[in-house]
C-alpha cells in the first residue's frame, strides 16, 4: 500500500456512528456543553481588584500632599535674621597653581645633531633565478617613476633588482613606501653599499 505524504492530515473515519456503537456508547446522545473556566477568571478578578485598590491608594496618596492653604497673617512678621552658616557647610574656595605654572613654563629640548653617513644606500627589491623576472620587476619599478638595476654575480644563479645608491636612509624609505603603495613590490631591504 502507497502512502500519500502530500497530505498532512489523518483521513477522516467514514462512519462515526458504528465507532461510537461499538465502544459501548448511544447513538443519539447529545454533546456535553462545555465547562465554564473558573480558575482563570478568579484569578483574572483578583488582579483587576488589586489593580483598582493601588489606583485607589496612589490617587489619594496625591490628594494629600496637596499644600493647605495658609491663613493670612495678620501682624507682621519679625525681621528675619541671616541664617547662621556652619563653616563645614561651605566650600573651601580652591586657588589652582599649576595652571599658571604650565603657561609660564618652558621646556628646553636637547636634539641631538643627526650624523650623516658617509656611505650610501642601496635597496634590494627582488631576486630572481631567471632574467626575464628580474627585467619584469624592473619594468614594474620605472612605470612609477624611479629607476633600477638589475644584477648578476659570476657563478651565482640569483639575478637582483636594485635602486640607488641614496645618500640618505630617508629616501630609500621613501621610495620603498611609494613602490608598496603601488603595489609593484612587497617589499624591499636597505642597507649600507659596500663597492
């Protein structure tokens, strides 16, 4: 027997009447009318109830912190005298130095004479097993400007990309983060040409 898993629902029984004659039950007996819910509306006047007692509480609480009204005075009052003033009570009127201390301040800096290097700089930026890598990088480098070497030691297979030589450190760090920014390198190392 196939099953129908397109419908959901349990198939209705086609005859009601032999199930209930069958379970002991009478044909025509009436349906019980339902059972009145006692608890929740118990519970649903107590709540109501309490509800209405603080409104009850809350709105009288308010009437009776109205202010009576005062009679009329009919002498005149005494003149008042000032409040007496606990010295405690009052606060202590601060006198700040530092500020006038920081303004009339002057703070002397020793900078130290920065020492040129008397050698130049040289900045690797790659280094290749095959000439045609390292002439590719180079092509990379001049398309933003600046110029490199490429480099070949007898009896090395290693083919280097080199810029410079600086004069300062400062540039070639400048060069090397204009080269980064452009994304023709990852990165390049600097350091003292020694030839």
């Amino acid at each position: 027997m196939a099953k129908d898993y397109v419908r959901r629902t349990k198939p209705k029984a086609k005859s009601k009447g032999r199930a209930a004659s069958t379970k002991g039950g009478a044909r025509g007996r009436a349906p019980q009318p339902s059972r009145m819910p006692v608890l929740p509306i118990i519970l649903l006047i107590m709540v109501a109830g309490a509800l209405g007692y603080l409104i009850y509480i809350v709105k009288g609480a308010a009437d009776g912190r109205q202010p009576a009204v005062a009679p009329v005075a009919t002498q005149t009052a005494p003149a008042k005298k000032p409040p007496v003033v606990n010295p405690i009570d009052q606060k202590p009127i601060e006198k700040w130095t530092y500020i006038e201390q920081l303004e009339n301040k002057e703070v002397v800096v020793h900078v130290p004479e920065a020492t040129e290097s008397t050698r130049p700089y040289l900045m690797q930026c790659g280094s290749f097993r095959s000439a045609a890598q390292a002439e590719q990088l180079k092509a990379k480098i001049a398309f933003q400007g600046l110029v490199a070497q490429t480099r070949h030691k007898s009896g090395s297979s290693w083919h280097r990309v080199i810029l410079g030589p600086y004069d300062s450190k400062r540039l070639a760090e400048q060069h090397k983060h204009k080269l980064i920014k452009a994304k023709a390198v990852s990165d390049c190392a600097i350091w003292f040409w020694e030839g």
